[in-house]
C-alpha cells in the first residue's frame, strides 16, 4: 500500500469519527438527569481559565469532551470508582478519547510503514483494525479505573479494621463519639485516615452527625463495610450504648473475611500456575514420542 493510499485512510477515518460525532451532537437526545443536575448544583464550581491551564493536556481534552460532546457518547462512567481513587473526571475522559485516537491511527501508520519496506496489505485489514482497536482503547480506562478501585477498596477495607479498633480503644478511654473517631482518624497517616478525616471535620463544620458522613461515604465510594461502623456509632451516640465489644467483633469480623478472600485468590493463583506446568509436561511427552512417530512411518 502506498503512502499517498494510507494517509487517505487516515483522513477518511478523520472525516468519519468528525461526521459522526457531529450527527451524534446533533441528534435530539434524552438529557442525563444526574449530569444536568450536578451541572445545576451551587455547590459544583465550573472550571476556570486557572484550572485549565493548570491540568494538563490530557485533562483539558476531556473537560473541552464534557462541554461540547452529549453524554451518552462515554457509555458507562464509573463515577463511584473515580471519586474512591480521587481521579478528575476530565482526566478519565481525555484518557478515552486519547486512547481511542491512539487506537485509530496506528493501524494505517503501521500499514505506511510496511508498504514502505515493501509489503502490501489490503485496504480492508488496516480500516477494520483501525475500528476495533479505538472501540476497544476506548474501553481500556474503564477497565483500568475498575481494577484499581477494586484494589483501593481491599485497602480501604484492610485499613479500616485498625480505625475501627483504634475508634474502641479511645471510646474507652472515655472520650465521645465524635472525639474518638477524630482522634482515631489523626493517627494514620495513609490516605483512607485523611478521607475519613476529610469527612469527619466536613460533617463537623456543617454540623452533621458523624456516623451519618460516614454513611454518605459508604453509599457514595461503595462501601458497604462504612454502613455497618455507622450503624454502631449511631447506637452509642443516639443511646449511649456500650460499643468497645461490637466495635472490636466488627473489627475481627472484617479481618477473618479478609483473610479469607486472599486464601481463595492465592489457592486461584496457585491453581493457574499448575497450567503451564501441565502443558509444558505435554510438549515435553510429545518430543520424546514424536522421533519413533517419524521414524516408522517414514519405514512404512
């Protein structure tokens, strides 16, 4: 294939996502509630000239996507994920649409580059590789954001039995509800100790009760290990129940779950690494039996 034929390609695939994006811009489309009224929230500040010069391209690529591409074209958005590892949401988008650019254009370049050398490849190959290598990058960030959310959350889950013991431990030395949890919250110097105490000095400010910023935390990060510790704050501020017993049950209680998730992945790892054992037995078998194999058919 030529270079003049390739950067054709590539033009017409430019012309194409354009054309499309246009018409899908263009086409009546039902507004996302969720997203009209996070737009329409006096709390939610725009991005200012100041913030997007501060990020950097990648970002200011997603926030220009937010304004000017319609909702539905981003599929699914793993808002509670981002919000868990405190990615911007411009950011997650910029790395779609770069992706997806990415995956676009490397098909025809790779095409330019064996035409060059000589090779010759049907126009069908580089455009159908072209499309499902952008659908696919496309994608990939999704993934990304979800495997690494489900990481921050065994972290968060790990972490949060020693705040819970940490919380009985000052609840028996006397203090409040809300002083020992935000004494507990001091302690830790990891980043689920600065959320939790990012929320509790939030809550204290607008003068929420503690276990129900906790409870938002939990629905909006999707933890639902947050429900049951706010449940048990709830007793002891609400009725003044004795807690240090629950708390260290519970404490015990997401440690034995944890323990016994990492035993099921580690006998699942361990169960994966008998495959390549298997197979490399059975080529081993195939090259000591395939020499006779040979050897008599070529007799007979």
């Amino acid at each position: 294939m030529s270079t003049s034929l390739a950067l054709s390609i590539a033009a017409g695939g430019s012309i194409g996502l354009g054309v499309a994006l246009l018409i899908g811009w263009l086409t009546p489309a039902r507004v996302d509630l969720g997203d009209a009224l996070t737009r329409l929230t006096p709390t939610h500040r725009a991005p200012t000239l100041e913030d997007a010069r501060a990020a950097d391209p990648t970002e200011r690529l997603g926030r220009w996507a937010m304004t000017h591409l319609p909702a539905r074209v981003w599929a699914r958005t793993p808002r509670a994920e981002l919000t868990l590892l405190n990615r911007p949401l411009g950011r997650f988008y910029g790395d779609k649409l770069t992706f997806a650019a990415v995956g676009l254009l490397a098909p025809p370049f790779l095409t330019t580059l064996y035409g060059a050398i000589g090779l010759q490849v049907p126009f069908v190959i580089p455009a159908t590789a072209s499309l499902l290598c952008a659908a696919g990058l496309f994608y990939l960030p999704n993934h990304n954001v979800v495997s690494d959310a489900a990481k921050a959350r065994v972290e968060f889950r790990r972490t949060l039995s020693g705040f819970i013991e940490l919380v009985a431990l000052e609840r028996t030395n006397g203090s409040g509800v809300r002083q020992s949890l935000e004494a507990a919250a001091d302690i830790g110097n990891t980043w689920v100790f600065d959320r939790i105490d990012e929320e509790l000095n939030r809550a204290n400010l607008s003068g929420v009760a503690p276990w129900t910023a906790l409870r938002e935390v939990g629905d909006e990060l999707g933890l639902p290990e947050l429900h049951d510790f706010a449940d048990i704050m709830r007793l002891s501020g609400e009725q003044g129940a004795a807690i240090y017993t629950n708390l260290r049950a519970r404490a015990d209680t997401m440690r034995a779950a944890l323990l016994g998730e990492e035993l099921a992945a580690a006998n699942a790892e361990s169960e994966r690494m008998t495959i390549p054992g298997s197979l490399l037995g059975v080529v081993f078998m195939g090259l000591l039996i395939a020499p006779p194999l040979l050897r008599m058919l070529l007799h007979t």
